[in-house]
C-alpha cells in the first residue's frame, strides 16, 4: 500500500522533528481525529485501534459521554481552585465508593501520580503505626509509573541505572512466587505495592493464590497490600476492577488510564481506616479539576451502566478462542491475558516489525517485549472488529513467515 503523503503533514513532521524535544521513536504520521475504534492521520487513512490510547480510551475515540460531559462543564466552570469542593468531584468519589470496596477517593491527573499518592500513604501509616517503617516491596518486571518515586517502585532491569540516585526503600521480588514475597519482608517493611496483571511487563496475570497468600501475609503483618490498577481497572479485565477476579480486598487501589477514557485523570482509592493524611500532607494544583471530574464520571457511569466490563469479558474470550485456532499455524505460544488485556509470544524476536506492519496495513497493535504482542482495544469492540483485526494480523504474519 502507498501511503501518499500530502504537504501539509510533511510541514507538520518538519516541526515535529525541530521542536519538540526527543523522548520516542514515532512513526512519520500524525493522528488527526478518532471515532469509536478507528483514528485517522492526517493524510486521511485510517487505523483500527487495538491499543486504544494504551488502555486508556475504553469508549473508544470521541465517544458521545464525554463529548457531552465537557461540553456542559466547560461552560459552567473550568476550574475553581484545588482548596474548594467542586460538584462533579464529589458526585465522581461517590459513584467510586458506592461501586468499590473503598470508601475514600484521592483524585489526580496520570497513574504514576495515583502511585506517588499510594506510596506516600503508605509511609504515613508506617510512620503513625509501624515505628517508622517506610519499605515497599513491589514486584520484577512491574510498573508503576515515569516519577522518580514510582521509577524506583518499578521492577524494570534496563532502568535501574537511570536517573540514578534513586529514590530509597524499594525491594523487588520474582512476580507470582509467594516465598520470595513472605522473605522479603522485614521490620522496615510498610506495604506491598503490585499489578493484578502486570501490564507492561507482557501481560502477566497473579495467581489465585499468590494473590491470596499475600493478602493473608499483609493481613498478619499488619503492612497494607496496595493494587496498582491503572492498566487493569475500570472493566479492562472483565471485571469494573481486577481484584474482584480474587476475591481479595487490597488496602489501596490506583487507577489511571481507562477512568478518564482518555482524559488525564488518576484516582487513589482506600479504606475509612487509612484516611490518615493530614490537611498538607497530599495534593496538587489539579488534584479534582472539574473538566477531568465530569469527562471521568461520564466515563465511569458509561462503563457501568452499559456493562462495558461485561463486554470486556466475553469479546477476550472470543479473542483468545481465535487465538488459539491459529496459534500453531504461527507459532505462537504463552497465550495469555484477562479480559480486554492479552499477550502471546511469537515464535521470533519480531515483535517490532509486526506492529510497523500492521501499522502499514491500517492496524494498531503493540509489543511490548521482542517476543510479545498485547492487544487492549476499547471495551466497545465487537466481534466484527475483533474478526477484521485478526485478517490484517494474519495476513502480515504470514507475510513475516514467508521472507
Ligand atoms: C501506565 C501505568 C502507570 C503509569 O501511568 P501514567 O499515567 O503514565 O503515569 C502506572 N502503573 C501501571 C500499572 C500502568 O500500566
């Protein structure tokens, strides 16, 4: 397929390549507008969007809730100030507690603020009630977030020398190994911080029971299990909120990503019992800004009152059912995921090149290791989508197998 590429979008990727400052490889396109799974670039074509914002657009692209919500807000009040309660942001925690096993909600603007959040609560038990103890265990291979704090909860090898000094009181451990965990805590221990599933790691789901033992360790030791469910929250994994897929009630959850459905919003949630911060001790300028409160409330309610989580469940089944049809014609193995988050391996290091050849063929997927594609479209995808997602990636498979 030639892409014609007009004059317009070469200006733009000249001032993209001049001004703004180098942190990614992006490809030479522009996104220019989106509806439902679809996004366009500026040279018209079209893409099916199997990444959706990275887990974030869970209506999909300009969706009607939020469209509406922010129409409404911004002519009412952009902002008051972070010292005042706003409507949207107390009608937003309660839509939250009332579907959550948490009764307090802390609004923020990414998922690694959320986590900035998590971790300074967690210190400020350990100091009220633990004698001092500020040590979070967290997992390899996690994530949490880009901030130094959050950067130094997570449990990726190639940036343990990033940015170094790193922030202190960090231990990592093997993710799904329950003895590693129970070992690694000590008298300096506060809490431990995890994903359900890992997310960028490659798509990794906790075991029933691992998830069940730590629960069981925190509850002994009296240190605060917190679940880091900005990837896997609000219907991502065929629940509103993965831990229900435990039966386990962490002390604290993050959320990011999908709650804004593509707005920057976070939210800390946890129990009346840690409501322990002080007046002072936690906030930011846009801590519960109105226009994120009424686009995540829309995007909140949508998911519930549609059951989009619902939808999450039965459209990952079909995916992997297809999945599994084809896996030995393309090698494919470690098939795995929950809900609307999945992951398999291909038999080569190429993941790379098959997203740059999907992207080629109208297609957004990602890798998020050489081996790995995750797929984690919008909670509205439907089978028609899903068959036409597995003909572009079959047909560019086949191609990668044929060189
Ligand atoms: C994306 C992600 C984060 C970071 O969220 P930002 O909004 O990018 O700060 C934290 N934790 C998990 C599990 C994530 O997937």
């Amino acid at each position: 397929m030639v892409n014609v590429v007009n004059k317009y979008t070469e200006k733009l990727l000249r001032g993209a390549k001049k001004s703004l400052l180098y942190t990614a490889k992006r490809p030479d396109i522009v996104m220019e507008h989106g509806k439902g799974m679809y996004l366009w670039d500026t040279d018209g074509k079209s893409y099916l969007d199997f990444i959706g914002g990275w887990a974030v657009n869970c209506l999909g692209h300009c969706p009607d809730p939020i469209r509406i919500a922010l129409e409404q807000q911004v002519s009412q009040l952009v902002n008051a100030s972070p010292s005042f309660y706003n409507k949207k942001m107390i009608e937003f925690a309660d839509l939250l507690t009332e579907n959550s096993c948490f009764d307090r909600v802390f609004f923020a603007n990414s998922g690694a603020e959320a986590n900035e959040g998590a971790i300074k609560l967690a210190r400020k038990y350990g100091t009220k009630f633990l004698k001092g103890a500020y040590e979070i265990i967290t997992t390899v291979n996690g994530f949490h977030g880009r901030t130094l704090a959050t950067m130094s909860a997570t449990g990726k090898k190639q940036w343990e020398s990033l940015y170094a000094p790193k922030v202190d009181g960090f231990k990592h451990v093997p993710f799904n190994d329950l003895n590693a965990m129970a070992n690694a805590i000590g008298p300096s221990t506060c809490a431990i911080m995890l994903e359900p599933v890992q997310g960028e790691g490659g798509v990794y789901p906790a075991s029933i029971e691992y998830i069940k033992g730590i629960k069981k360790i925190c509850d002994e030791r009296e240190i605060l299990l917190i679940f880091d469910e900005v990837q896997t929250g609000i219907g991502r994994t065929g629940s509103l909120f993965a831990y229900e897929h435990y039966n386990v009630e962490p002390d604290i959850m993050t959320l990011g990503k999908g709650i804004g459905g593509g707005f920057p919003l976070s939210a800390l949630l946890t129990k009346e019992k840690y409501n322990i911060f002080e007046a002072g001790d936690q906030g930011g300028t846009y801590c519960g800004q109105p226009l994120a409160m009424a686009a995540g409330l829309a995007v909140v309610d949508e998911v519930i009152s549609k059951n989009l989580s619902q939808n999450a469940g039965i459209m990952g089944k079909y995916i992997m059912e297809k999945l599994k049809c084809i896996q030995s014609e393309y090698g494919f193995t470690n098939l795995r995921g929950m809900g609307l988050l999945i992951g398999f391996d291909l038999p080569v290091e190429k993941g790379g090149e098959v997203v740059l050849e999907c992207l080629r063929e109208g297609l957004l997927i990602n890798s998020p290791k050489p081996y790995t594609i995750r797929l984690m479209p919008p909670l509205i995808v439907t089978k028609n989508e899903i068959d036409k997602m597995f003909e572009i990636l079959c047909k560019v498979l086949g191609r990668l197998q044929n060189r």
